[in-house]
C-alpha cells in the first residue's frame, strides 16, 4: 500500500465482539444508562413492538478525534465493556453532541454507567429465598389522614428483601377513625375492625404457611399498634418498619447502626403488689403522676426509657432489637411478683416500630393480661383503651 494512501485511511470502527455485547445488556438491564432514563431497549416504547432501539456509545470515543477522544486510551479501551455504555438513540445523541461534551466528561459518563450498573447488580442479586410479604396498616391519626406510598415502602425492601406479591392493605375507613376516642366505643369498634381485617386478610396466609416473611409498615394510634403487633405475634418472622421523623419526605430507610445500649429501666421503690404499670417512656416521658391518678397512688410502676427521650429515638434495626430484649426481660419479672390472672397497666409513649414490637412479644398464654391506656389529643389524661391477652374473653 502506497505510503500516502495508508495515512489516508480512516482508522476502522472497531467491532464489539457479540460475548461483549451482551455482557453489556446483561450488566445495564437492557435499559439506557443514561441517569434518570432507564428505558428499556428491546421494544419500541410507544408500541412496544418487539425491536431493538439500543445503541452502544462510547465513553472515550473509539477515534482519538471523536467525542472525549484520547490518542493512548481510544485505540485501547474502542471495545472494552467498561468504556462502553448501553443508551437509547435520544441520550446517545447528546452524550456525542460537541455542543454538550464539556457536560457530559468521562467522569460524568463513568459516574452514571457505574451508578445505573450497581442498581441493577443490587437488584438482580436478591435470591429467590429473599421475599417479604408487605402488610401496610395505616389509620386516621387524630384528624389527620395518612396515606402511605406504597411504591416507596416497596423500595424500602431492597436489597435485603423483595416484595412477595401484592401488598395486603388493613386500613380503618369507618366514620369511626376520627379518633375521638371520648365516645366509648371507639375503640371497640376500632378492635373489632382491626380483628376482621386480620382475620380475612393475613390470617389465611399464616395459617396456610404462604408467606415465609413479613415486612410491616404502620401508622396508627398506639394501642391499636400494640394490637397489630399482638394479633401477628412472634411465630412468623418478621421486620417492622419505623418512619423516619426527621426526613420531610416519607422514609422507611433503617440508618446505620447506633448505640443500643441507651434505654434505662426503673423499678418501683416501695412495692404495694396490687396494681402494676408499665410505662415505655421512649418517645416521650410519662409523668408518674398521670399514671397514679389513673391507678390510685398504691401502685406499682416499671419505667423503660431512654437517656433523652424523643420522637426520632428508633432510627436503626439494632435499637430496636435491643429494646425488645429490655421489654422481654421486664415483663417477666413483672410477672414474677403478682397473682395469676392480674392486669398490667401498659402506658406508652413510643415509635411506631416499638409499639408494633411490643405487641408481638406478648405470649398470649405465659403472659399477664395486660390493659392499654391512650392519650387522647384534646385531653391530659390517660384513658383505658384496649384490653390484650385477657384468657377470659379467649
Ligand atoms: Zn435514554
């Protein structure tokens, strides 16, 4: 070949070989890279007609004068699987527009094919073993309504679990759910409805074994919390979710771990035997006051609570555990000082997850009886709610 003709040919468009290609596929989930796209490239997206729409763009450009080209890394990286991303026609246009290059650097390209391909390994990476039935229970909480986004609590699973199927939905939509809880029958009612919508819903999946794992999600009073956690119990395993406090947006993320060992317990100084409490002061402190105007001025009362108590105090799985084994502990030496059949006075101020976690430690049968006290809203004091694990209703 003359010598002027060989300087003259344009240097060949490297061919990715077909193992790379899809290796491509497979790492981007047959979806465009591009950051906040996702689209996917094996149909067309209006018609869904069965095509393939993807392009493969380079990072660094396969010709030193080509878009982020390089004269050493061009030639070397022109078919390597890192320097090559899967787009859609739309964002390989952009990402090779010389208007746009200084946008869209090598770092920028890189950060978002790195970002797009851990999701997907994350999300393809969950075993078949790994699924989690999401009971989603939610309430009027005083006047408010709350509504949770059940795509976001889907979210929340991964990648530890994933969502085994439809989500099951308790909710209470009676004209009841106003929370006034001054009308004697509210809670009642609010028992009852609860109790059916267990029964009918979750109940068959328990009994019939289906469902290996649950993962709950709830936003309601607290004693009907308590009575969610009671009605699920330990048997079945379990994860119970606390909304962040903090976050303006709905979050039901687990932070990473803290302190566990930060809850105190008190004991009753002088023991009457008669009438025993329980406050779970996590959230908030309960006056030991409030608690005797209820129960009169003989009785005895068990205090678990935090160094400083506040709204946020849950924030990771490992609190959580380490306040079940507080509580565990307490109500058997409860228990231990009182006669068969007596009631446990239960008054909380705690997160959600510490309510629904509490109500599954109670051994319906090893267990005493145990009545739930509310504060109400417009009122200070202290009311009885619901009654739990009492064996002569059972
Ligand atoms: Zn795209």
């Amino acid at each position: 070949m003359p010598k002027n003709e060989k300087e003259k040919k344009k240097p060949e468009r490297a061919k990715i070989e077909q193992h790379k290609v899809f290796e491509l596929w497979s790492k981007s989930g047959g979806r465009c890279e591009f950051k906040g796209c996702n689209k996917e490239l094996w149909q067309e997206g209006l018609t869904s007609t069965k095509v393939n729409t993807s392009n493969i763009a380079h990072i660094i450009a396969a010709s030193e004068d080509g878009p982020r080209g390089d004269k050493i890394l061009s030639p070397k990286l022109a078919k390597d699987v890192s320097n090559l991303m899967l787009l859609c026609k739309e964002h390989h246009h952009d990402i090779i527009d010389k208007a746009l290059v200084d946008i869209y650097t090598v770092d920028v390209l890189r950060k978002m094919k790195k970002e797009h391909e851990d999701r997907i390994r994350i999300v393809t990476n969950i075993k078949p073993d790994k699924k989690s039935k999401i009971l989603i229970y939610s309430t009027k909480i005083g006047k408010r309504a709350v509504h949770l986004n059940e795509e976001n609590i889907a979210n929340t699973l991964l990648p530890e679990k994933y969502p085994d199927g439809d989500i099951i939905r308790l909710n209470i939509e009676t004209p009841w759910s106003d929370n006034n809880d001054e009308n004697n029958f509210y809670w009642d009612i609010e028992v009852k409805n609860l109790n059916d919508q267990f029964r009918t819903k979750v109940k068959p999946y328990l009994d019939d074994n289906t469902i290996k794992h649950l993962s709950i999600f709830a936003m309601a009073c607290q004693p009907l919390l308590i009575y969610l956690g009671y009605l699920i119990g330990d048997v079945i395993k379990a994860e119970v979710f606390q909304p962040n406090r903090v976050s303006q947006e709905e979050d039901w993320k687990w932070q990473k771990d803290y302190d566990a060992a930060n809850f105190i317990v008190d004991k009753p100084k002088t023991f009457y035997r008669k009438t025993p409490a329980l406050s779970l002061s996590l959230s908030g402190s309960i006056n030991h006051d409030s608690i005797k105007k209820v129960l009169g001025q003989d009785c005895d009362i068990w205090t678990i609570s935090a160094l400083e108590p506040n709204p946020n105090i849950i924030k990771a799985k490992n609190q959580l555990c380490a306040f079940k084994e507080y509580v565990r502990k307490v109500l058997d030496e409860i228990k231990n000082n009182y006669q068969p059949g007596t009631f446990l006075n239960v008054f909380a101020a705690m997160p959600v997850s510490a309510n629904v976690e509490f109500g599954r430690l109670i051994l319906p049968r090893a267990d005493m009886p145990m009545k739930i006290y509310n504060l109400n809203d417009k009122s200070t004091e202290y009311k009885h709610a619901i009654t739990i694990n009492n064996k002569e209703e059972n």
